[in-house]
C-alpha cells in the first residue's frame, strides 16, 4: 500500500471518528498530529486533506446531497459518507489528484471498509461528479 493510499486510510477514520464522536475532524487531525496515538505520525497528506473536507464542508455536503439520487447524507452508512466526502475533495479541491485516481482509490476504500453494495454507489456518486465538476468549480 502506497504511502498517499495509507494517508486517504487515515484521513477517512479521521472523519469518521470526529463524525462519531461529534469533533471538529480539522481540530481532531491536528490533536493527532501533536501527539499520535499510534507509532506512526499522521501523514501531511492525511491532514491536508482533512482540513480540505472541513474548510468545503458545506459545498462537499451540497454536492453529495444533489447527486446522490435517492440517498441522503444521514442514509449512508458513515464510513461512506467519509469516503465520499474525501473524494469529493479530491475531486473538486484539489489540483495534486487526478479525477480517476480520485474515483478509484475511494472505490478501493469502500471494498475495504464498508458493505457489498458501497464501492458500486460510491464510483457512480464519484463518477457524477466528476462529470458535472465543470458546473460546481
């Protein structure tokens, strides 16, 4: 597992975690970044990236919410709603990560961490997204 794949692991249980426990998940990753809990550091890309979700918060939830057909935010499983919104991040925010690369390590995610049916719901979100991405940015 490359180093930019562990640091999407991390900032998806970061989110996650600060959802659960109702945190602030900005102030959360730069708790752990003062004093990890685990042997290894937080990754900077892990706490770019969960500061990016935070700081578009508002966008990324609009954006999940008007194409998500059918589903709202409170419907998906939480894991899912943290894998979309870094993706969506990703996809919309940040100029280091191709779409596709976007699109692909949240499916990949979503196989790993959530149900049978999330990596297919979370390429079809991610993909429309993509599409439209002209008309949001």
């Amino acid at each position: 597992m490359g180093a930019r794949t562990k640091a999407r692991r991390r900032a998806v249980d970061l989110l996650f975690e600060a959802e659960s426990r109702g945190l602030n998940a900005g102030d959360l990753a730069r708790e752990r970044a003062a004093t990890p809990v685990t042997p290894a550091p937080l990754n900077e890309y892990t706490i770019t990236a969960v500061q990016g979700v935070v700081a578009h918060w508002g966008d990324i939830n609009d954006a999940l919410t008007t194409y998500s057909q059918g589903w709202s935010l409170e419907r998906m499983p939480d894991v899912d709603r943290a894998i979309l919104r870094l993706g969506t991040w990703e996809i919309l925010f940040s100029e280091e990560v191709p779409d596709e690369v976007a699109v692909s390590e949240a499916v990949v995610l979503a196989t790993e961490l959530s149900t049978d049916e999330s990596p297919k719901f979370v390429n079809g979100l991610l993909a429309r997204i993509v599409e439209v991405k002209p008309t949001l940015v």
